[in-house]
C-alpha cells in the first residue's frame, strides 16, 4: 500500500535530489530518490535501535 505525503523543500534540497539523480541514471524520479534513501535508512536500523 502507497501513501501520499506532501514535503515541503527548499530551493538547495530539490537542486541535491535533481544532482543524485543525475548521479544514478536508473533513478526515474525525486520521488523514487527520495524512497531509496528511505529504504536504504531503514535497512541500517538494527532491533535495538527500533525498541528505542
């Protein structure tokens, strides 16, 4: 199930999203930038960090 969630960003964070996708070509969208990097954070939570 997807959720649509609004952020708001500044001038400087859609010109560092635009640089990482021109960084990773298979990158089709801010969007899918923004969820790989949620993911990749997640995957770096350990069970202890999660209890917190």
């Amino acid at each position: 199930m997807e959720h649509i969630v609004s952020v708001g960003m500044d001038v400087e964070t859609l010109k560092q999203l635009d640089n990482l996708r021109r960084a990773h070509p298979n990158v089709p969208s801010r969007v899918e930038v923004i969820r790989r990097l949620i993911w990749a954070a997640h995957s770096k939570i350990t069970p202890t960090d999660a209890a917190e």
